[in-house]
C-alpha cells in the first residue's frame, strides 16, 4: 500500500518523481501507514543520513511518537465505540 499523493491532486510528473526521487520519504511514509512502530524504526534507521543530509533528523525523530500517539487514540476510539451489552 503505497502511500503517495491523491492522483486527483497532485500533478503526474510530480507522482513519478516521488517514486524515483524521494524513495527515502516514501518508504519512511508507508512505514508509518503500516501503523507499525518497529517497521517505521527500521525505516528510520535505514534512511538516517539522507534525513540529515536533508536537515529532516529532527521532524524524523517526532515521527515514531506521533505514531504511537495515533495508534493509541485509533484504539481508544475503537473501545469507547464498542457496545457493552451482550
């Protein structure tokens, strides 16, 4: 599952270059999608100095609390949602 930009807003040659030229920021996006914290780690990790040479280390880092803080408020939603009665 991908995670690129809407095809109704974003122009084609923009669309292509995300998937050649910004493979880092790409794979580090569908890591977060995956909703794993372990799979965005690694992602992380495995892109750690194109994020510096980008000056992006410090956004980078905010990334796996945001996800957690998602993942927690995702299923919190979930459990307040649910019916209590059998």
């Amino acid at each position: 599952m991908p995670c690129l930009p809407s095809d109704r807003y974003t122009a084609l040659p923009i669309q292509r270059y995300l998937k050649t030229g910004a493979t880092a920021y790409t794979e580090i996006a569908d890591a977060f999608a995956s909703r794993k914290p372990a799979a965005l780690r690694a992602a992380l990790a495995k892109h750690a100095a194109v994020l510096e040479r980008d000056r992006n280390g410090g956004m980078a880092k905010q990334t796996t609390a945001a996800l957690v803080r998602r993942n927690v408020l995702r299923l919190t939603q979930t459990y307040l949602t649910l019916s209590l009665a059998v």
